[in-house]
C-alpha cells in the first residue's frame, strides 16, 4: 500500500537537503501559507509564487507548492483582496494549497542553486564566495552483522556518510562479536528468545556533516537487519567544509569571454543577456551568484575570478566591475530556475521510494522581462 503523505513529510525530507538554518538572518523561509498538516498527492515546484502560477496550481489540482523565491518576503500590514498579492493569498487559501519556500538556504545547500549554476557551465573545485560558515562533524559507529557490512556501508555512504575532501564512501571496520538476548516481545533477526546469541559483526566507523545525519541514520536504519540497531554519533571538532553563498572555481575547459556568454545562454536557456569586458579576453576562474549579486562585485574581484556571473547589475556598480578590470555576465535574476529540476529530482528520489506523489514543475512563465 502506497503511503499518503503529508506536506511535513515532505518538506521534512525536503530539508535534509536545504534546512532553514541554512538562510540568511533577512530572510524569510519556511512555511508561507496553509497548514504542513495538508496531504498531498500533487506537488509543484517553482521559482516564484505569482498569480498566474497560482492558477496553474488550481487547474493541476496541487496541494503543495515549493517555491525558491519567497510569496510574503515583504511584512504585509493588510491582507487587501483587491490587490494582486490579495488575491493570490485568497486563492490559495480557498484552494487548501499550501506554499513553503525555500529561499537563501537553497542558495547555499550543497547541490543548491549556485551549485547548479555552477555545473551547467563546468566550473570545478567550486568553493562559496561569500562564507557563512561550515558545516559541523560527527563521528558515527555502528555495528552490523559482516554478511550486511557492505550493504550497510553503501546505504550510509549513498545518503552522504564518508565525505572527505573529493572522496566518497571513507570508511574504517574492525571484526568483533556482538552479544545480545531477545527480550520477550521481540522479533529478532537471529536468535531466540531468552537465549544469548554471539554473532561475527563489523563494526563501521564514518563521518558525517551534522546538515546531512538525520538522512543517513534512516539510511542506515533502512539497511540494517536487527530490529534494534546499536550505534554511536560523537562530536567531533574537524571542521567540516565551508559554506556560504555563490561560487568560484574553474572552469573545466577555459574559454573566451564571448565563448562563455554563448554557453550560458545555451545552458541557463536565456536567449539574451549583457556583457561587460573584452569578449576575446580568456577566461579561466569564474564566480557566480544567483539572484542579484552586485554587492558582491569587490568579492569576485578579490577571490581572483575573471568574470563574475550574476543578475541585476546596475550601471554604476558594472563601471566599477570594468574599472577594476572584471568581466561581468548578468543573464538576469530569473536563471534561478535551473535548480528547479533538481529540486524536483531530489523530491522524487526522497518521497516516491514510500508513495505515489506527483512532483512537477511548473509552467508558467514568471520573467518579467520581454527582450524586445
């Protein structure tokens, strides 16, 4: 029988990816209308909560919209059903649709918007741009039958367990005998009741970020055969890898400038942008910033980038970029779309192992710009 779900639900699998904790002090993510208590068959996901992607919702029968840009960003002092953002908190009310976002948290997540970003145009080695901190450590141990060790070693390592540096699935086992008696009620894997069993068990050590171990406890919950699973978590004082918003790094095969702007037209599917530098200038290092960047211009500069990709410059701060010799790229603040997808994938990949939901994106066009 398929499992029916609960916006929580979701948005709780939705957050060991993206967690709140993760935004900016400013910003205002999380629930924005509706109730986390409201099932849910149909999911939409989209960059911007707007009038005509509320209608598109009604029509889609959804229950559940994940938005990356926040619909109640600004206070409102009055709830006006003749205005546009009225009638958009009307409808869905009226709906039962519930909309959570998930704004500057899903910029700086791993896999995030900037990550994203970054991938489609292949810059490696990517680190954050502007550093909000990192991500704490914990050492987990856990013991398991040596017939299930490598099983339960992948399962752990899959959800994000053994991470350092460039390689995955780090690891450290020593062989041991585990001993337990089955207590009446119980439903053990091996064994019988009121009698000690002795079993040949691995004993698996790993390290996990503290964003990422409540996805991999499930994981290896999910793996391991014994009822009752015995491990340990403990702090660990390592620092974890940085993070924070935007990114720099290298581009996999370096280009011209005018080289690059036509990939991130292709890539990011905007058929125009401006451009500021010489287009035959070569470009290695790039950083990028989805949504509006321009404060950060002196940050790309200093972290060594040849051109900075970012929406909404301005005239003035795109003279100082020029001045101080650094390319600029602004393909617009809607590119933020291409995390879309993969918000979508995330979805599929944590929730439909358990239910029948119906994740999609949505359609409907929110840029406000027309190229003319």
């Amino acid at each position: 029988m398929n499992r029916t779900y609960t916006a929580q639900d979701i948005i709780r699998e939705f957050e060991k990816w993206s967690p709140k904790g993760l935004a900016f002090e400013w910003d205002n993510v999380g629930l924005q209308i509706g109730t986390l208590n409201q099932p849910v068959k149909n999911v939409m996901v989209t960059l911007d909560v707007l009038e005509n992607v509320v209608d598109e919702a009604i029509e889609k029968e959804v229950d559940l919209i994940i938005a990356h840009h926040p619909l109640l960003f600004v206070k409102l002092n009055q709830i006006n059903l003749d205005t546009p953002k009225g009638r958009i908190v009307q409808k869905l009310i009226k709906n039962d649709i519930t909309v959570y976002a998930a704004h500057t948290n899903l910029d700086i997540a791993k896999g995030g918007v900037n990550d994203v970003m970054a991938e489609l145009i292949g810059v490696t080695n990517s680190r954050p741009l502007i550093e909000t901190g990192s991500d704490s450590l914990v050492k987990l141990t856990v013991f398991v039958p040596e017939n299930h060790a490598d099983e339960l070693r992948n399962a752990i390592s899959e959800a994000g367990a053994g991470h350092i540096g460039h390689y995955s699935h780090c690891t450290y086992q020593l062989s041991g005998q585990g001993t337990f008696k089955p207590e009446e009620g119980t439903n053990p894997y091996l064994g019988d009741q009121g009698q000690l069993e002795i079993v040949d068990e691995k004993r698996i050590e790993t390290i996990v970020s503290k964003s990422r171990l409540a996805g991999v406890l499930k994981a290896m919950e999910e793996a391991h055969p014994y009822e009752e699973v015995a491990y340990d978590i403990y702090p660990l004082l390592n620092e974890g890898e940085p993070m924070g918003a935007g990114r720099v790094g290298e581009l996999k095969n370096p280009m011209v400038l005018r080289e690059l702007v036509e990939l991130i037209k292709r890539e990011y599917g905007v058929p125009h942008l401006r451009v500021s530098g010489n287009m035959d200038k070569k470009v290695k290092k790039v950083a990028l910033l989805g949504g509006s960047g321009e404060k950060y211009i002196h940050k790309a500069k200093r972290s060594g980038a040849d051109v900075y990709i970012t929406g909404d410059m301005t005239f003035h701060m795109t003279q100082d970029a020029m001045e101080m010799g650094l390319s600029v790229i602004d393909p617009g603040h809607h590119v933020e779309k291409v995390v879309c997808p993969k918000v979508k994938q995330y979805l599929e990949e944590a929730c439909n192992k358990e239910g029948d939901l119906n994740i999609f994106v949505s359609e409907a066009n929110t840029e406000p710009f027309t190229i003319v």
